[in-house]
C-alpha cells in the first residue's frame, strides 16, 4: 500500500548510488558489499540492529569515515575520489542529523544554528541570519528555546534543533541516525510528522535510520534490511515484512507483538 | 592513524602502541603548522580563547606567585645572612623568579587548570559527536577548536607568566620591606640589576615553549578521546600529566640550551 502523507514528486534521478561497499576497523568487517540506491524525492529506513553498521554507513556518505573499498556516488559527486574542498561542498548539501543530536554544548540555540551558515557564507547581514534562524527554528515548531542552552532542552527538542541547524544550508538530501530513539511515542510521532514536513517543505531525500518500525512505516517509501553487513531485502514495508527469513520476523515481532 | 589488520605486533603491544602514539602526535604536530598559517584565521575564537585561558588562571596564578615570592625570601634569608650576605636578596630573589619560577609556576598551574579543560571540553565534544557535526557543516574543527586554542595558550602563557614574576617579586618586596624597610625602587633595581635581557628573552622564549606544549597535549588528548564519559575524564586527567611532564622535560633542555648560548 502506497504512503499517502509521502511527498509524491517521485523520479528515477538518483541522488546516492553506492555499489559493492566494504568497511572493516582491524578485525571487525562491519560492511561486507553493500549496494544502495536513493532516488530523488524518495525516503528510505535503514534498520538494522544495534552495531550492524548504520551509523557507519551514512557516515561514509559525507566522507566522515573512508569506505575501505566501493564506489559512493552523491550527487553526482564520487565521495571515495573527491578533495576535501570539493567534500566540503558537497556537504553543504547534505544534512545530517546526529544519533545523540550533537549540539555545540557551549552555544545557544541561535548559535548553534547561526554556526554553520555565518561560517559558510561571507558577509551576512544581522538581519539575514536572524530571518534564517527563525525560518529553520520555526519548520521545527521551536521558536520559543531560541535563546535557550542545549543543556536546557529535553531529548526531543534537542533531536529537533539538532534537524533545524541542518535545515539552515537548506539540504538537498537529509541523513537521519535514529530520528526517534530514546523518545515516547507521542515525541516519536511528532518527529516522524516533522520529517515529513521538511520533504515537502525542503524538497529533501531522505535516509533514516532506524530500529523504529512505527518510524520506518510512516516516514519512508522503502525499507532496507541491513544483516550482517549486507542489505538482505529493500522493498515497500509490507514486502519486506511478509518475509519468511527469520531475523526480519523477530524485527517485527519485537515492534508489533501484542 | 595507524591501522593494522593482523594481530602481529612489530615489537610487543605496548611498544607499539607507544610509538603509534608518538607518530600520531607528529602528525598532529606537522598538520597544526600546516593550517595555522593557512585563511580562513578564526581572529575572534583565538581571542575569545586568550581571554578564557586568562580567566581562568588569573586568580591562582596571582595568589600562588605571590605566596612563591614571600616564602622563598623567608626560606633564602636565613643562609644568606649566614654569609653577611642578605643584601644581595633581591637580586638573588630577582633571578630566581624571573628566570625560573614565573615560567614554571605558571606552567604548572596552566597545565592543571588550562590544560584539563581544553581536554575535557574537546573530549566531551568528541564523544557527542560535536566535532563531527562540526565536520559534516564544512567547518573544519581542527582549525576551529585547535589551532584556535593553541594559539590562545601560546600567547596568554607568556603574558602570564611576566605577570606571575611580577606579583612573585612584589610578594617579596614586602616581605624584604618588613625586614630590612627596602623601598620599592630600590628593591626592584636591586633585584634587575643581574637580569641580563637573555635571561628575559629565554624565560619567555621559555614560556611560548610551555603555552604551545600545554595547548597542544590538552588538545591533542581532547580530539583523540575515546568513546563514552570515561574517555573524556581520561583525555582531562592525561593532558594535565603529560603537559607537565612535558614542561619540566622542556625547562631542563632550554636550561642546558641557554648555558650553552651563554657560552659563544
Ligand atoms: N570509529 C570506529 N572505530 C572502530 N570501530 C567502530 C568505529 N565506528 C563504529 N565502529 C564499530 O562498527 C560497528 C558498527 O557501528 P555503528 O555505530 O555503525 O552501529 P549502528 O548500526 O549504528 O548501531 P546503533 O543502532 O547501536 O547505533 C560497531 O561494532 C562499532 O563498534
Ligand atoms: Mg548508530
């Protein structure tokens, strides 16, 4: 069944390509050939569980960790070959969205988001950043912490300025790790509607990863199954879950048992 | 960094691990100097960290210079008198706080308090990820967070320091003044009066050593921590006893240096 909140401007341009990616730390092979297509407009869930390698993966993507073999292509732009100035400017284009929501812990929330654009684009009048600031804060529904300390916001908040200060350099694609962990599930539901506005809002492609079904189902159009180090099935969320393959049923069961 | 796939060590894993450490601090060391003559220059944030760095050792530095000076008076009297010889306190005091005690009480005192925070704060932003949402915003951290901070302690260090020797000799003005009722002018010409201007080049060519050296082992330990709370309490307490292992390391090699130099 079709997702009828999903933005629907659906076409076949991919916007990340990664074909037969390896990346192991020593010993320990986390990523053993992955293949990984997100077209344009589309969201994709990543779940997988704890330590089988999300993180990494979209870490790779903005070239925050070295794939140890593979081609990544984003935007047009091949992270594994790219300089580092060309890397920077590509990942203006790219938000990512931290597990731990990663907050300066020493600035205020109009810093934290004003950071990234003032130390990007040159000469930028007052009055420009605050308008920005109050844009990004106000897709997120949090205009009011504006002059609050990360230490001062709860976990929800946090996860939603750390969304914000991505949305400042108006991304072309979002990298969400764990949008809804550690939050209730009504928080969780607002996170989920929230990621649906900034795809309509911003025009975004989305990679969300999750161990979230609830998140997975209502946000994306895809779910791709990451076990031991390869995706073993990508489809609509019901495909995926009518799989006979044991650890996708005990995914399930976990999430939906009554 | 080093990676090795094996488990074959070259030496044994604690050998190894040492001198994958001290490659690790080269190559930190070589790309400081890479980008800290390279634009963009984050004037506002060296600033901001000279005037954090001041801040917080100010008080300690004033009230443990002016202690250090008191009791060494007290403590040199005795012997001197011995000798006929408590007329030549001053300068006696004088040499000993310009050349040596300014630099390394300060030193000591920057690398506890200094030296730890910068530690504690980067391995705090390590272990939340700050740094790296540093790096996926296209802001570049080491030179943000690390150029920025060392350039703050390499300046400020020195400054205090001149300070700390200053507030050292006033501390033993007044206790010269209570004894022998110097005056001020006196005492200060007496105590200059063996300085030669090497001596305050090298206690400040000294001082920049120990400001760059403190700056760069909390900064060093700060962006190398390792995951989890434990990494960033570890990554304060390291920087603190390799920076003043350090320091005395350094204070004994520019003594040797400065005799040398003495010498030609
Ligand atoms: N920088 C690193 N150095 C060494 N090992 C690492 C590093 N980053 C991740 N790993 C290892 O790679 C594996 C995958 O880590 P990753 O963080 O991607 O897991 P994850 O799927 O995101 O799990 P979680 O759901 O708990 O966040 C883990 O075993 C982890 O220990
Ligand atoms: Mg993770």
């Amino acid at each position: 069944m079709e997702n009828k909140n999903l933005h629907s401007t659906l076409d076949h341009e991919p916007v990340i390509l990664i074909k037969n990616l390896y990346k192991s730390f020593g010993e320990l092979d986390v990523l053993k050939g992955i293949d990984f297509t997100l077209l344009k407009g589309e969201n994709i869930a990543v779940l997988g569980k704890s330590g089988s390698g999300k993180s990494v993966l979209i870490k790779i993507l903005v070239g925050l960790l070295k794939a140890d073999q593979g081609e990544i292509t984003v935007l047009g732009k091949r992270v594994d070959q790219i300089s580092a100035k060309e890397l920077d400017e590509l990942r203006l284009h790219i938000g990512f969205s931290f597990q731990q929501s990663a907050l300066y812990d020493s600035m205020t929330v109009f810093q934290n988001l004003a950071f990234p654009l003032t130390m990007n684009i040159k000469n930028l009048s007052t009055k420009e950043i605050n308008s920005a600031v109050d844009e990004a804060l106000d897709a997120v529904g949090l205009k009011e912490k504006r002059d609050h300390m990360p230490s001062e916001l709860s976990g929800g908040q946090r996860k939603r300025i750390g969304i914000a200060r991505t949305l400042i350099l108006k991304p072309q694609i979002m990298l969400y790790d764990e949008p809804t962990s550690g939050l209730d599930p009504i928080t969780s539901a607002e996170i989920n509607s929230l990621i649906l506005d900034v795809q309509k809002k911003y025009n975004t492609s989305s990679v969300i990863i999750t161990h979230d079904l609830t998140c997975a189902k209502t946000t994306s159009n895809k779910i791709a199954m990451l076990l031991d180090g390869k995706f073993l099935q990508t489809g609509k969320f019901d495909e995926v879950f009518t799989s006979e393959e044991t650890q996708i049923k005990s995914f399930y069961n976990y999430n939906f048992i009554q | 960094m080093i990676s090795k796939k094996s488990h074959g060590f070259i030496f044994s894993k604690n050998i190894d691990s040492f001198l994958e450490g001290i490659y690790n601090a080269y190559q930190f060391i070589i790309r400081f100097f890479k980008e800290v003559f390279q634009p963009p220059f984050h004037i506002r944030e060296v600033i901001n960290q000279c005037y954090e760095v001041g801040l917080k050792s100010l008080a300690l530095i004033s009230l443990t210079g002016f202690i250090v000076g008191i009791v060494f008076t007290k403590q040199s009297r005795p012997s001197l008198e011995d000798f006929g010889a408590a007329s030549w306190l001053p300068s006696l005091i004088g040499i000993a706080i310009v050349k040596a005690l300014g630099p390394l009480v300060t030193a000591l005192i920057c690398a506890g308090k200094v030296g730890s925070s910068i530690g504690a704060e980067l391995g705090s932003m390590k272990v939340t990820e700050q740094i790296e949402a540093m790096e996926v915003s296209a802001i570049n951290p080491f030179k943000y967070l690390i150029v920025t901070r060392v350039m703050a302690t390499t300046i400020t260090i020195p400054i205090l320091a001149l300070y700390c020797s200053f507030v050292g000799l006033f501390g033993s003005f007044l206790n010269v003044h209570a004894a022998e009722s110097t005056s001020l002018i006196h005492f200060y010409q007496e105590a200059f009066k063996t300085i030669t201007f090497l001596d305050i080049f090298s206690s400040i060519a000294k001082s920049i050593v120990f400001g760059f050296t403190i700056g760069l082992v909390g900064c060093y330990k700060g962006f190398h921590a390792t995951k989890g709370t434990f990494g960033v309490g570890k990554a304060a307490n390291e920087a603190v006893v390799l920076a003043m292992f350090l320091v005395f390391l350094e204070e004994i090699i520019i003594v040797q240096l400065a005799n040398w130099i003495r010498f030609f």
